[in-house]
C-alpha cells in the first residue's frame, strides 16, 4: 500500500510540474511572477513609442502581467540600450528598439550594439519621409537637395542623432545641414509645426497623422520607388539614381532582452508577442499607420538584422561619417564592394 501511495504521488508532481508555466531554473520562480519593465529609447509620439505601446497592450493577457512602459530618452538611445543591459538577462527588462545600436560602435556612440542582446521579434519597418512646414519656400525634394548643395551648413534639419533617421539618411545623400538635436521623432515634428526648424527626415507613421491634417507637407520619400498608395510623393531614387545600392532603407521596430537570458523565457517572450503580433487589432495598427509589417523571430530576425547592420555601416563608412566596419567584423554587404574613399576616422 505504501509503494502505491509514493507512486501516485510522484505521479502526480510530475504531471502537475508539466502543467506549470515557465520556470527560469533560477531561484525556481515561475515566469513571469511579477509586471515586466518595457524601456522606450525615444519620447512619446514617435514609431518606436507607438508600436511599443500597442504591441504591450496585446501582449499583457497572453503573458498574463502588466509590461509598465517608460520612456528613456537621449543618446540617440543608447541611454536606454545600457538601461536595459545593466540589469540581470532575467526576462524583466525589455528594450523596444529601434535600428539604432547596430550603428552605435563605428559612430563612437557606445560600446554596445544587438550582439549584446537576442532579438524577441521584429514586428516592422518604415519608410521615411522628408517634410516641411506647409509653409515652406521648398515645394520639391530637389529642391531641398539643390540649396542644400548650394548653401552647405545653412538649412535647420531636425535630428535625434547621427544614428537617428535623419542623420543617416543626410549622410547616405552627403549633404550638409544645421543639424538641430530633438530627443524624438514627436519632438522634432512639433519643432517642425512650430517653424523651429526647416526640415524634418522621419519614419512615416510617426508623420503620417500630422501630414493628413496638413500640418506638415512631404517633399518625398527615402525608397527606391514610390509607395502605392502615396503615388504623389517623389521617391528619393527617383531624384538621386546614384543613391539606388543603398535603397530601399528605413528604421525597424523590435523587442529585446539582454544577451544571456534563458531560452525558456525568451521562448515564453516569443510566443507571447507573436500571439499578439498576428491579432486582427494589432495588424490594423500597422495598417493605419504605414508600416510593413515584418513578424520576424530566431534566424530569420537575426538574419535581417545583420543584413541592415552591413548595408548601412559601409555605406556610412563609404560616405565618410563611421569607422571601418571591419573593426568591428562587421561584414561586407553581399554582392556590393567596398569603395575606397576619404574618411575622416581613418
């Protein structure tokens, strides 16, 4: 009777113990016990913070706990990449990026890059646009890009730094702005309204409500041939073929953990924001706001990660504005040489 009673019973821990949610092998504690930190590198308005926010709100009942967004602004994000590495790889902590830390180390910004973490999911890419204020003396993209040429140094261009969208996109054209420091993307379109500046290179969907109240005009976009649905707006490979290689190009919007966190928990993440990912609310948001959607996780997220982080280091290395990539063994892009040029970092 004694031998069938111990049998039952460790039958029973072990079926209930497969019924468990995720255990992180530390400590034994299940995953997640407690409301997970999201960290957002740029202030309130911009695509980083949207997406965060919505894909947070979708993915709260399928982990069961609340993820508490805060908004760590500065360093063209790289305040918030050290936030988030600082703390323990439990699982707690989660950085909404943007493509940004994979230019951090050939532009001097920081030490870091997404080597240091493991990507949860990709869920988009945009499109940048170039505005100006309604009132704008420029009525074409050309001819933004002629004065620019002609008067170097002069037009106030809104930027979140050398690794935001705007710093990368003036460097791809090598053109030379006054380049005005925002915190975000938000910011720097209320700067634009405002008349504070003069230019603004940002990620559609943080633009595009302002542009369909007309508060901001669009002068075209950075792509290599126009959008569908916007057949208006010139397309940058259009107005300068020479920039064709390095098109199309934009910022991409993703979930991170440090570098070492569990699988199990990583796992758990996966699943929780792909769930979320595929809602019919979640995909109208990217509908509404003009992004491609992307849904990317494991190999194939790392897959396009790396792509990006080769094509745009050597082509800001070629055009003079980063170290050389293969410092940082960062590859060649496929099929792409590399050009010998003057470079100041060298």
């Amino acid at each position: 009777m004694f031998s069938k009673r111990v049998f039952v019973l460790l039958f029973l821990i072990l079926f209930l113990s497969s019924c468990n949610p995720v255990t992180t092998g530390v400590e034994s504690e299940t995953y997640p016990s407690r409301s997970i930190t999201g960290v957002i590198p740029f202030g309130p308005g911009g695509g980083a913070d949207s997406i965060a926010r919505v894909i947070s709100q979708h993915t709260e009942p399928i982990l069961g706990k609340s993820i508490v967004l805060q908004n760590v602004e500065g360093g063209a994000g790289s305040i918030a990449a050290y936030d988030v590495h600082k703390d323990p790889a439990n699982g707690y902590k989660i950085l909404f990026g943007a493509e940004n830390p994979n230019l951090y180390r050939t532009t001097g910004i920081s030490d870091l890059s997404y080597h240091d973490y493991e990507p949860i999911m990709l869920f988009a890419r945009t499109v940048p646009v170039v505005i100006v204020h309604p009132d704008s003396p420029f009525q074409t993209l050309d001819d933004l890009i002629e004065q620019a040429e002609a008067d170097p140094g002069k037009i106030l261009m809104a930027t979140t730094g050398p690794v935001g969208t705007s710093g990368v996109v003036t460097s791809m054209l090598g053109l030379d702005f006054a380049m005005v420091p925002y915190k975000g993307e938000g910011a720097s379109i209320t700067g634009l309204m405002g008349k504070q500046i003069e230019a603004s290179i940002v990620s559609l969907p943080s633009a595009y409500n302002y542009i369909l109240a007309n508060k901001v005009r669009v002068l075209g976009i950075v792509n290599d041939t126009r959008l569908e649905d916007f057949g208006d707006w010139p397309a940058l490979g259009e107005v300068a073929p020479d920039y064709l290689e390095h098109l199309p190009w934009g910022a991409y919007y993703g979930a991170y953990v440090k570098k070492g966190t569990p699988e199990p928990i990583i796992e758990e993440l996966r699943d929780s924001f792909t769930q979320a990912f595929h809602t019919d609310e979640f995909q109208s948001f990217i509908e509404r706001s003009k992004m491609i959607p992307l849904g990317l996780t494991g190999d194939e997220a790392l897959a396009y990660q790396t792509e990006w982080e080769s094509r745009t280091n050597w082509f800001l290395y070629q055009s003079g504005f980063a170290e050389h990539p293969s410092n940082y063994n960062i590859p060649i892009p496929r099929n792409e040489t590399q050009k010998e040029r003057k470079n100041p970092f060298d």
